[in-house]
C-alpha cells in the first residue's frame, strides 16, 4: 500500500542506551510486524538512533529507499537533536509516534522533538499508542497513503491538450502555482495531433477495437448520421493517437480541451477519455490514465490525486440536476465516466453489459458516440480542488450513488441529456450550501469513505480542507 520507513530514536549516553536497546527493538519489531501484515513495505533503519551521526547516517539510509512515509518511533526517552538532524537528512512526511508504557518515557521524547520541529516550522504528524491497536495501524497507514499520494504527484507532469474551453475559467490553473504547491509540470500539447495521428492510426487495430465494442457493449446504435461506423472508427482513432501521444511526451495524466473545434468539426473525444480512464480496452488489462474533458487542470489534478489514494477510476461529472424532490443530484456529463462505473467490477464484459454507445446530441455536430450508462450504486467520497482568492482549497464530502427501478431511472435521465452518462448521488450536503458555495461546474468522486486520506494529502500540500456536511 505504501513504503514505510522506521527509524528508533534513543538516550544519547551510551550506559543509558546499553540499556535499553533490546526493550527498543522488541518495540520495533511489533510495529513494523504489524505495519508489513497491513500490507505496507518497511524499510527499517539500521540501528536505533543513539548519536548525532548514527542519525544523519540512518536516516540518509532510509531516505535512499524511496520511502513515501518516515516513522520516527520513540519507545524511550531520546535526545531530541537526534531527531532534528534525521529530519534534516529526511525529505519527506514525518510520522511521530510514541509508546503507551509508563515504564518508558517515550511520550516524552516525542513530545520534545516534536516541540523542537514546530520550533522550526518543520510539519509533521502525531500518533501515539500499542502497536496491537487495529485502529492505530489504520491511523499510520492513512498518513502513508496520503504520503505516497503527494509523492506520485510530485514530479509528475499533465498534458494539456488545447486550451481554455468555452471560456470556463475554473478549467485554466497557473502553471508556476502548480510547480509550487503540487511540483506538477504542464506540457503543452495542440489538438491538431490528435486530428493528425488519429489518420495514421492501425487500420487492423482499429477494426478490433469497433467488433470489440459492438459485441461487447448493451449495443452500438448507429443511425446513419450522428453515428455510424466510420465515425466510431475515428474516434477509437483519437484514443489510439492519444496513448501514442501520452506515451511519447511521458504525460502522466491529461485533459482533452474538445470542444468546440473538435466537436463541431472532427469528432467527440467520449470514446477517448472513457476508456483512458478506464482499467482495461479491448487488448485487455492497463493501467487507468485520468483524463479531463474540457482540458479542466483543476480537475484532472483533483482525479489524479484521488487515483493514488483509492487506486480505482476516478469520475468526471458536471453537477447538472438537482431533483429537490428526491435530494439527489444527476451528476451528467458527455463523455467522461469510465465505463468501470457501471458495475464497478473487474470483469469488463459485467462493465460492458450495461453500457449504450448512443449518437452524439445536438451540442456536438461533428458526431461520434456517447458512452451512455448508469452508474452502481455504493458509498463515495466526492472532492474537487478548487480556488478561492488565489488559494486552492479541497472541497470535499461524502455521500452515495443510488440507482432505481429501470422505470423511474428512465425518468430521471430524459429529463436531461439520456444520452450521456449518469450518476445520481445523494450527498452530505445541503443543497442550499452546496450550490451557494461550490467552487466548480465539475465534481469528482472514488468509491467509497477516504476522507481522513484526502485530509492527510491536503495537509502535506498545505491545502485547506473545506469539507460539506449536513
């Protein structure tokens, strides 16, 4: 689940230490043995910290393997300068965690070194407690996974395909505040290379992605206009041209501007940015790559975070109805939910089974097809960073995706755009509140609670946490 560094911080007087070394290590060996059961990978640090070089030299050593957490354990009293000199030869999130035994002072120690790193405004976090505790280990892997999430996103860079959409400017982010808050690149990518590497496509590949479809989707309805075979074709030409493009520029998630060049003029990008998201196409099994319609930054950045923190599919709606009547919402947008989300399984063909390829509506005059479905119902986080006077905030709340009868599902889609894809979620929100303050048109969502995840993230990236409740 994530890598986990430990590192045992000692008395500095070596009569001391002589000690109480073995009561130091039988404490670490509890821990990372119920840290490695948990799932995560540990890498312990050589020796107990009992002098000032043992601590830079074991934390250098801990750093080098890459780990996404370091836990600083105090199972006795330790010399805080020890810990500031491994926080100093340590780049990453800080774990403090102390023991529980009157015995041993080792909430002292952590609360010495954890006075000094305020001191110097060093962030980290706090747990205490036996290593047998469920919920502890739980709390430590909460910190870790939102670690390796910040981690991931680091470095990584976002391929922007196209530029602003339709005006809509909470799709635009600043590219130097990106590099300083999140340590995201942007590359720059015009649509024109979709439209000119979609032509040199694999003609062969082609034809077995359309059978594909056609024999494994609820139906491919053609109707000779908006939808026919050789515009299907040129859109599974697009996903093609787009993974030959994400693969070459390295582009580690992306947003696909469409409209309204490529919807009026080429094709809909539905067929793309579904299956990009999705965890398998027709030659099997991938990887998920999150891409964002209407080249939304904010929003494909909101997705892949949540990505390394729920490691599914991550969904892509406008928030286009509220039905008052039913305190639901029809979260309804062309194109962007994973066909996974229909069943949510891991067999595609279940996913398959109960998605529609529909003819492109009115808005899109180029045509193509809509990847139409219902989403499973289930328990959801739902989040989108957002900024609020410069300041980039995480919006976020729990809630549900519910589905009906077919009758009344029906009903509650033509009363929007049918053809698109649906979620009807009910949210702990208000919807006064919501709409009141909400700081996008598009809302994202993972199955289901990782709230207290997204939090350690946002806490490790200095983002506010603003969170809706009824």
């Amino acid at each position: 689940m994530a890598r986990i560094g430990v590192i045992s911080i000692s008395d500095g007087r070596d009569y001391v230490h002589d000690g109480i070394a073995e009561f130091i290590r039988t404490s670490e060996d509890r821990l990372v043995a119920e840290l490695t059961s948990a799932g995560h990978e540990v890498v312990r640090g050589s020796a107990p910290v009992s002098a000032n070089t043992l601590a830079v030299s074991v934390a250098r050593e801990v750093a080098s393997a890459g780990v996404d957490l370091t836990v600083l354990h105090y199972a006795v009293w330790a010399f805080p300068h020890f810990t500031m000199l491994v926080q100093g030869a340590t780049p990453g999130a800080l774990l403090l965690l102390s023991n529980i035994d009157p015995v041993q002072p080792g909430m002292v120690g952590m609360l010495a070194a954890g006075g000094a790193l305020d001191q110097i405004g060093r962030a980290h976090t706090r747990l205490w407690g036996d290593p047998a505790d469920p919920d502890l280990i739980e709390k430590i892997g909460v910190q870790a996974v939102a670690a390796s999430a910040v981690s991931n996103l680091r470095g990584s860079t976002f391929g922007r395909f196209g530029g602003r959409p339709m005006g809509m400017n909470t799709a635009v982010a600043n590219t130097d505040q990106w590099q300083r808050v999140f340590g995201v690149d942007v590359e720059e990518i015009d649509q024109w290379e979709i439209v000119r590497r979609a032509e040199l496509a694999d003609a062969a590949e082609v034809s077995k992605a359309r059978a594909w479809l056609e024999e494994t989707t609820a139906g491919v309805h053609y109707d000779g206009d908006k939808l026919t075979p050789e515009l299907l074709e040129r859109q599974i030409r697009s996903y093609l041209a787009v993974r030959e493009l994400i693969e070459e520029w390295n582009i580690d998630f992306s947003g696909i501007k469409g409209q309204p060049e490529l919807t009026q003029h080429f094709a809909t990008m539905d067929v793309t940015e579904a299956f990009l998201n999705d965890p398998y196409d027709w030659n099997g099994a991938k990887p998920t790559h999150v891409c964002a319609t209407e080249a939304d930054m904010d929003g494909a950045l909101t997705m892949q975070l949540l990505k390394q923190i729920a490691k599914t599919p991550v969904l892509f709606a406008d928030v286009r109805h509220y039905h008052a009547d039913r305190d639901i919402w029809d979260l309804c947008n062309s194109g962007q939910h994973a066909t996974w989300f229909a069943a949510r399984s891991d067999d595609p063909a279940e996913n398959l089974s109960r998605v529609h390829l529909f003819p492109e509506v009115f808005f899109f005059p180029a045509g193509g097809a809509s990847v139409h479905h219902l989403a499973a119902p289930g328990r959801m986080t739902f989040g989108r960073l957002t900024r609020n006077d410069g300041s980039y905030r995480m919006q976020l709340m729990l809630g549900d995706f519910e589905t009906y009868d077919d009758a009344t599902n029906e009903e509650l889609m033509n009363q929007s755009t049918r053809e698109w894809p649906h979620a009807f979620a009910r949210l702990d929100a208000a919807a006064d509140d919501f709409l009141s303050r909400f700081g996008a048109n598009h809302i994202h969502a993972v199955p289901g609670d990782h709230r207290g995840t997204v939090r350690a993230a946002c806490d490790l990236l200095g983002v506010t946490v603003d969170e809706f409740t009824r």
